[in-house]
DNA sequence: ATGATAGATTTAAATTTTAAACCGATTGCA
DNA sequence: TGCAATCGGTTTAAAATTTAAATCTATCAT
C-alpha cells in the first residue's frame, strides 16, 4: 500500500474500501453467500472482470479475503473470509439501514436488511458466528 | 443523478458516498465540529478545492447537506446536516470501530472512537440530539 | 475432439482525480 | 483610502483510474 493520507481511522478504512465496487464484493459474500469469481460478476450492478480481479487482490493484500483452491475444479478458487473481513458486517449492517431509511431501496432488499436489523445483535452475532465457521476453518 | 445500477441498498449508498472524499467532508462535521469551506479544505488529508466544491455539490444534491449565509461574512457559507446527514453517523462509528480494531490508527484519533463506541447507544443518540440543535435550526 | 467454463489479462477509450494557478467579491487593518 | 488576506469557488492540463470488450490459457464434461 501507498502512505496513508492520514492515520485517522476514517480515512485509513476509506483507502481500503472507500470505492464503488469494494463493498459490493463484500455484500455477496457475506449477505448473497457467494464464493466464487463467476458468481461475484453475476451480481447486478455488473462488475467487469479486470476490476473484479483487482478488487479481489486488493482485499487479500488488505487481510481481509483469502482464497482456497476448490476441489471441483482445479481453476476454480473459493474465497474466504478473514476475521477482519467478516468483521465489517456491522459496518454493512449500518449503511444498509441508513439506506432502507433515506433512499428508494427495493422491497425485497429492504425488507431482508430490516429482518437483520431487527434481529439485532443476537442475530448479528449468530451471523458472524456462522461466518467464522464457514469461512475461517483450516484449509484442508 | 444517473439511473442506478443496481436497488440494493449497499449500492444505492455507495453511488453516494462511495469514494474516499465525501465520507471524510461528513466526519468533519460530525466529529470535528467544521462548518465552513477553508475548513474542510485543512484536514489533514489535503482535498483539492474542486473535488471539495464537488462533493459539496452532490451531498446538496442527494440531500445530505445544505447551506446558510454566515452573518460574519458575505461570503462565506455555513453548512448543515440534515436529518439524513445527521443519521450517517451511526455508519461513521461502525466504520471507525472496525478500523479501531483493525488497522494502524493514530493513538488520538483511537482513543476519541473507543470513547465514542463505549458511550454507547445513550451517548450516540445524544450526539445526535445535539446535532439537530445545531444544525436542524430555521434559518434565521 | 469439442464446446463450455474457470479466472483472469490486455487494450484503447472514456471518465475521474489531481495539483496548481487563478478568480472576483469581501473583509480587516493601517 | 489603500492593501493584503480571506471567502468559496473555477479553470486547466496532466495523471490516474475505470470501463467494456476482446482475448487468453487451463480445465472439464460429454
């Protein structure tokens, strides 16, 4: 990484994921349960491939995806959480109800982000809870 | 503002403040208490006059922001929070949170998240209760 | 063997960001 | 009254990033 604009922890989280696509990426995973590179790229905002890639190189350089080879298919990788990326489900979380009450959401999204909200930190905590166990077991 | 990619709420709010500008423009006024043009323009982070002036532009517009004359000065702007800006400050804290826990923030900067976050929610809402004082008032 | 699928890389064009210079209006001070 | 500083910007040209599309090689199922 280049030097820090600053060390405040606002702009240190902005230059990792301070961008259009970041977050996104992080959405899939952690709300849509996608693993895979083709399954990112279906996602509806449309992606491209070399932005992806990037995106994707960036958060492992980041700590905060890893990668590990899937079984099924030898050029086929499946990503992993790390903690600290399955840490920025509150930071998820927050932005998806600050959306569901300023801004035209559709339904469907919305309703399944105030069902999460709702829920709240029990079910937040559940949450990550079956993240750590689906994304943070040894590669085996 | 252009038609949206996508209506999932993570999208519609990074078409917003997805970028590493507009987030810190709001964590001036939220945390730091700034209020005017030249002060943005002195964060640490070094914005350039036309990308400030821009994101000014475009909170305005997606309503996050608006502005009053300052009495001391013809021309000087005093800008205010609205409701929606106001209610991005639970994002902000969740966000310096993760960055607390996770990357190299500076020891100050740390300390005034952490006491923010371990205030809880009674603190949180009474920041926001005085930020509607400050900002939510009728231009007089 | 063939065609589909895998994760990319390459390219050239379009867009955004940047730093720096510049702007006219207003203000404080001598 | 004159002058420097300050106000919120705009303008500019260069640099960097983003984009869509085409392309790549390896793998896989049939």
């Amino acid at each position: 990484m280049n030097i820090p604009r600053s060390h405040c922890p606002m702009n240190l989280a902005l230059e990792i994921f301070g961008d259009k696509w970041t977050l996104l990426i992080i959405r899939d995973i952690l709300i849509e349960g996608k693993r895979h590179f083709r399954e990112f790229l279906a996602s509806d905002e449309s992606i491209s491939t070399n932005i992806l890639a990037d995106r994707l190189l960036q958060l492992e350089r980041n700590g905060i995806l890893t990668h590990k080879p899937d079984p099924s298919h030898k050029q086929k990788k499946v990503y992993c959480l790390t903690t600290k990326g399955i840490e920025l489900f509150p930071v998820l979380l927050a932005i998806a109800k600050w959306s569901c009450d300023h801004l035209a959401v559709d339904k469907k999204s919305a309703e399944h982000a105030r069902m999460l909200i709702k829920g709240g930190e029990p079910l937040q905590q559940k949450i990550m809870d079956d993240m750590r166990d689906l994304h943070l077991k040894p590669i085996k």
